[in-house]
C-alpha cells in the first residue's frame, strides 16, 4: 500500500526512524491524531496543514474520551511519501497532539463515512433511485411525494459510486461526514 | 503547597517558583493587577522597555546568553501584536522564552472591547504552545507548565492570554510540578543507529562535523562533549550561524561558519565529504544552497531532538532522534569502548586537502586610504576585545555576516543573532537582555545603522537601567545586504536602498544621556573602539565605512557550494532565472 517498508504494528515512535526514499507518487493516508479536547486545538492541526501547504481530503473530529478529555481527529491526506512523513511527525510536535497513527500503514483498518442525499424526482426515475438505494443498503430518513433523502454508511468509494448513481435521477443536495477509522483487529 | 491568592499574585509567585529574576515588560490596562503585585515585591527585577518588540528580543538575549528562559509582561491587544516579531523570531531559532499578555475580562471577549485582540489566535503558529486562561484556579498550573514546554523538547516560545477578571479573581495556587505534562520528548537516542553511526566514524575517509544551535541549547554539557568528540576523531568542524561558539573559533578543527557566507574551505568540505555529521542543526536553505548539488557523496547522519526536522529538507542516512547531549555521550561511550578507530591515514589526507583549500583565504580583504572597510573594523573590534569577557549582539544584514567571519567565539551562548526569521532590530534590545544576564560583561551590539534604528528607542532602556551596551554601528548610509543583490542580480538599481536623513548618532546618543563615538578614520579606529570599551555606560558608535563593500564570499541564490563567488571579481550575471526568486 505505501513506498515505505513498515513493519505492521509499528508505532508513531518507529515510523520517524525509518529511511523513506523520496518519491514523487502521490499516496492517500488516513490518520488518526488523538488531541486533548481544549479550545483552539483543532485550529492547531488545521492551521498546520495550511500554513505548511499540506492537503486534507477529510476530516472529522469528535471527542471519544469524556473523563480523559481527548478527542479523536481523522485526516485523510495526500501527499509524497516525504509530505506524509512530514505531516505525522508536524503533527507529533503539536504539544497537544497525544499520539499520531497512520492508519494506512499500520496495517488493515476500516474506513466509513455517513452522507444523506437528497434525490428529487417522479415517476420511473423515482423508483430507480429506490431500489438503488436498496442495493446499497442505504436508508430512506425524510421522504416527500417528490422526493427522498437517503442516509448511507460505508467506505468513501461505495459513497462516490452512489453519488455517480444518483445524479441522472435528480441527485440536488449531498452531506458527507468525511472519514471515520479503526485500524482492524484486537489492538 | 497549595494556597488561596488573586491570579495576579499567582503570576509574581508562578515566577518566583520558577526561579525567574528578571521580568521584561510594559504595562497596560488589561495587566495592572499583575503590575500591582510587581510594585510589591522585590524578588524580580522588571525591566521597563520601550516597546513590546523590544521585551521580546530582550528576553531572546536574555535565554541565549544565560541559558535560562526569558520572561515577558505585556498587555492585551497592541501589547500582544508587537510581541508577535519577537515570538517569531524566538519560534525560528528555538529560544525559551514565555510571553505574559493581559487579556480583557472573559465576559468581553468577542465583544470588539478596547484593546481586545485574539492574542492566541494571532500567535499559534508563531508559538510552540500558548493558552488563554479563563479560570483562575487553573493560572498556575498553565504557568508552570508553560516554563516546561518552553525549555524542554526542542526550545521555543509560549505565550499564556490572562483576562482580567481571572487576574482579580482568588483562586487556588499550586507549585511546580513538572512530572504533571504528557509533555515529554524523547531524550535518548536510538542505540543501534548511534551503533551505525559509530561504525561509519570509523570508516570515513573524507569525514565532517556540521553543528547547528541544537549544541547550543542542549547546553554547556553538549558543548563539551562536542569538543571532545571532535578532538579524539580528529574530523574537521564547521557551524551554522547559529551554533558558533560551541566548538572553539581558536581549536585547529575549525573550519570556520559554513553557508551563503560561509568559509570556502567549510563550504568546499561539505561539498566533498563521504561522512556529514550533522549534530543539532537542521539543513536550512541559507546552509544548503542548491539541494540536488548538496554534499553529493556523503553518507548524512543527523541528530535532531525534533522528528519534524529529519527528512525535511535534505534525506538522512542515519537519523536519531534525541538531545544532543544525550546522544553525544552514548556515541563517545560506544566509539571508545569499540577502540577509539578512525581512519587515521585517510583524514590525513583529507585534512590535506582542507589546507589546499585554506590557502585561497576567502576572508582577504585591503585596507587602504582614508576609509575604514568594514571587515577591517570588525578585525580591529575582534583584537581589542576577544580577551574581555565578552557577549556579541548584532541585528541582520553584511555587518552580521562579517561578524560571523570576523569574530571568533571560543565559548556558548556568546553570540546571540537573528538567524532563522533574520529580524532587523534584533540586536539592540537583545543586547539589552544579555546585559542583564550578565552585568559585569563587555556586551557590544554589531549593527547596521538601518537595523539599529528599528528599535532605537530601546536607548531610553539601556540609560535608565545603567546598562553599559555598546552599539558598534557600521555606517554604510545603505542597506548593504539589499543594496549588493540589487547590484548582483537585478542591474545596479538601488531602489530604496540607502539610509538618507540619518540623525547624527552622537548627538543622539547624547539626547538620551549617552556617550556617543564618531570614527570615520583607519587611524584613530583603535583609539575610539578603546574609548568605547572603557566607557562605564552604554555608547552609540558611529563607525563611518566603506558604502559598496559587499560581503564574500558567497554562494549566490540556486548555486551549490562549490560554485562559491569569492570576491569583487565578476558578479554580475551569476544569477541565473531560477535563481533570482530565490530570497
């Protein structure tokens, strides 16, 4: 999945001791930076990303510890292999910034994102985006007579390939969540 | 220890806990409680300066030349932004310094109140770290922690927002407890890459050592263990502008500054060399010129305390990531216990070829006529002084480069310079902070007469509190750093670049009750720069100099280190397109 050889498992601590070889391909990672839940702190991490001309794809954040106070920020980023290292051990250095995990190199993980979609129309085109939305699991959570609203959960791909279905049908407004991710398995 | 007080005293005993002497401020609206509690006390000395920027730079000056971090009071909205160039400047060459700001009262907040301002707002990317306090009960906690984060990991600024109803408030103090922060670099570094590294010691042929302000602030420890690395391999040794004085300018592994306007035989050795080792600096474009042209043949090793700073710029062979001092203490202890090997016969030769490289002596300069050059005034300042115990401030520009070519630093913290944000009006107000540091020393500030006057006020500063600084202003009537690349690569047209209607600087210094010196004579230069130095208070001295003299050597911008332009010779066209936007 990356140029860079990591060993499965490795931590935010190895992954600045590797050698990455400069390339010029430009890879897509997800990354989990867990953050103390205090003002300014997602103003921090964006305003790392801009200042420096880094990239951010999506981005969630919520906080996940209530006694701990730390919440839990996705960014899905691309960049060179070099831009990506750059931007975890950046993040790293932000004293608020308790731990950083690629979870594009960390081994398998999965990715979901939540969007509704508003799909006007009549007739056969209405029935077509019904049973496409049966197809992709998704839910019916407003409908009108010339209309529904779809929510959908599932990986940024099978949302994109939604989107695509709808337009012809009468696709007219779109809300995304961006990224939510855990890398797979006990740990 | 925990107490009942307002948030102003917690402010006076935060810093008494912290061991805090010296406080540079200027008071305002939003922190009279807290001036309140410094009129009560006698435990810190508050400096009254001139303007904000001015507390700043004198904190940075301050923390360079004592090592401890620097401390600033100032109020909430233009207190605050003046304060920003001094942050940024400290953010850039990682100076400990923590920057106290009133803030209006909580419930005002947001509201546009006279001098409100979004003071961690404006200053988060110019900080390490900074908070805006709104509870008092919390005052002392965040103060405390804001000395740790300051001066542990790699040093830098933090700012800490008190609103003023927090100052009034009574809350509960709590003392210092620096095991309370996640905050906790690593320290140590990685045993098997120090164990590489070892081995590549003791192979190299063409070997160096590039170290940068990272010795410096690993403190005096790491200095003496750079020293005697450097003594028992026997490698050459070159400095950024940063970290001059950690290796001594009198050992015979100097090799002199390294850079733009470095040495050539630093420069030359850098381009040549199989093994860089680069300790505590961080590949800044000012030290590496072209990156693809950049020590082609070397293996680079790079020992940083910040992960960020591996890889940035110039790919590292064996990174470790850790304190300077830590890492140099584990390298000595493995490359001794494995038997102390170099490759003698090798770095013989390559020491041979370093001393061909001497022979062109870059820095030769004439000194004919009736006018002073400006390397000239620097070589007689450096003969007349070196045997004080000395602090050298300067601002930025061609004197602050002839300084760093013509000054020789035998210890740390000796040198204080505005080396990453290059801030014009650095020096005076820095020089200022150094004095108070360290009363007794001979503390002279280099300057350009365009660069000192961006905060000439602070005169006022150093006559009220007797600080004897010396201000050797090298007045060319031009901005000669802007004025000699408008003469490389943008056709002779000098816009904007002179000083017209300067004050005369005697009489200036006189106006605010200081003794002011005129040279304008090769001849009775050394007799004024005496005249200065015995001098019990501060001098402005208006050293007249050559007005074109540009400062070589120099690798132009987009050129590689053995492209170096050496003198007067042909300049002009050495800067190609790609070049010249290139700052």
């Amino acid at each position: 999945m990356s140029a860079l050889k990591i060993k499965k498992g490795s931590t935010s601590h190895s992954a600045y001791n590797l050698r990455p070889t400069f390339s010029d391909a430009i890879e897509r990672h997800t990354l989990a930076v867990l953050v103390e839940n205090e003002p300014g702190v997602l103003a921090r991490v964006i305003g790392l990303f801009s200042g420096r001309g880094y990239n951010i794809d999506s981005l969630t954040v919520a906080e996940v510890d209530h006694t701990g106070h730390l919440s839990r920020i996705t960014i899905v980023t691309s960049g060179t292999p070099q831009v990506i290292e750059q931007i975890k051990a950046q993040l790293g250095r932000i004293v608020s910034v308790h731990e950083v995990h690629d979870l594009t190199v960390e081994g398998p993980s999965v990715e979901r994102e939540l969007a509704m979609f508003k799909v006007a129309g009549q007739g056969d085109k209405r029935v077509e985006a019904l049973r496409l939305a049966d197809i992709f699991r998704a839910n019916v959570v407003d409908s009108t007579l010339e209309s529904f609203t779809f929510e959908i959960t599932g990986n940024p791909e099978k949302i994109d390939a939604f989107a695509e279905l709808m337009r012809p049908l009468g696709l007219i407004e779109v809300a995304r969540t961006g990224v939510a991710a855990l890398p797979r398995g006990e740990t | 220890m925990a107490r009942q007080m307002t948030g102003a005293k917690m402010v006076v005993q935060a810093l008494i806990d912290q061991g805090v002497d010296t406080v540079f401020g200027y008071p305002g609206g939003a922190v009279l409680p807290i001036y309140d509690e410094v009129f009560q006390q006698n435990a810190i000395r508050h400096i009254l300066v001139r303007h904000e920027q001015g507390a700043v730079h004198a904190a940075e000056g301050y923390a360079r030349a004592t090592g401890k971090p620097g401390v600033v009071l100032v109020t909430s909205g233009p207190g605050a932004t003046n304060a920003v160039t001094g942050l940024t400047d400290a953010l850039m060459d990682s100076i400990p310094i923590i920057v106290l700001t009133g803030q209006v009262p909580t419930f005002m907040i947001g509201s546009d109140a006279f001098q409100e301002a979004d003071t961690v707002g404006i200053t988060r990317p110019c900080t390490k770290h900074n908070w805006l306090v709104k509870e008092t009960d919390r005052l002392s906690g965040v103060i405390h922690e804001a000395f740790h984060v300051a001066t542990n990991g790699r040093p830098g600024p933090v700012l800490v927002d008190i609103p003023k109803d927090v100052q009034f408030a009574q809350g509960t103090y709590c003392g210092p407890k620096p095991s309370a922060s996640h905050y906790q670099p690593q320290l140590k570094g990685d045993m098997e890459t120090i164990k590489e590294l070892v081995a590549a010691i003791e192979n190299a042929k063409r070997p160096i050592f590039y170290t940068g302000g990272g010795v410096i602030n690993s403190g005096p420890g790491a200095s003496q263990l750079l020293r005697e690395l450097v003594e028992a391999t026997g490698f050459p040794i070159t400095s950024t502008l940063m970290g001059l004085g950690a290796y001594p300018a009198s050992g015979d592994k100097w090799l002199g500054m390294l850079g733009m306007h470095g040495l050539y035989e630093a420069n030359m050795a850098m381009h040549d060399c199989d093994l860089m080792i680069n300790i505590g600096a961080r590949f800044d474009d000012r030290i590496t010129g072209r990156i693809d042209a950049f020590s082609p043949k070397s293996k680079k090793a790079h020992i940083d305390i910040d992960p960020s700073s591996i890889n940035k710029v110039i790919k590292t062979d064996l990174p470790i990531i850790g304190d300077v001092g830590h890492v140099l203490e584990d390298l000595l202890k493995v490359w001794k216990s494995r038997g102390r090997k170099t490759n003698v016969d090798a770095v013989r030769k390559w020491w041979g070829q370093i001393h061909d490289w001497r022979k062109v002596d870059c820095l030769k300069f004439k000194q004919e006529g009736r006018t002073i050059k400006p390397q000239y005034a620097l070589e007689r300042l450096e003969a007349l002084t070196k045997d004080h115990d000395r602090y050298i401030c300067t601002e930025v520009g061609q004197h602050q480069m002839w300084a760093a070519q013509y000054l020789g630093f035998d210890d740390p913290n000796r040198w204080m310079t505005s080396g990453g944000l290059g801030t014009m009006g650095y020096g005076f107000p820095a020089s200022i902070g150094v004095q108070m540091g360290h009363p007794d020393a001979l503390v002279i500030n280099v300057a350009g007469e365009a660069s000192w006057l961006m905060n000439m006020q602070e005169m006022g500063t150093a006559v009220q509190f007797r600080l004897p600084v010396k201000q050797f202003i090298l007045n060319n009537e031009r901005l000669g750093m802007v004025r000699q690349w408008q003469e490389l690569l943008h056709g002779e047209r000098y816009s904007h670049s002179w000083s017209e209607a300067l004050p005369d600087f005697v009489k200036l210094a006189e106006a605010f009750g200081a003794k002011g010196i005129l040279c304008g004579d090769p001849e009775t230069l050394d007799d004024a720069i005496m005249e200065m130095i015995s001098h019990d208070g501060p001098v402005i001295f208006d050293c007249l100099v050559e007005k074109h003299e540009n400062c070589f050597p120099m690798i132009p911008s987009g050129k590689a280190h053995n492209e170096m332009l050496l003198g007067e010779a042909e300049t002009q066209g050495v800067i190609d397109a790609k070049g010249s936007v290139l700052v």
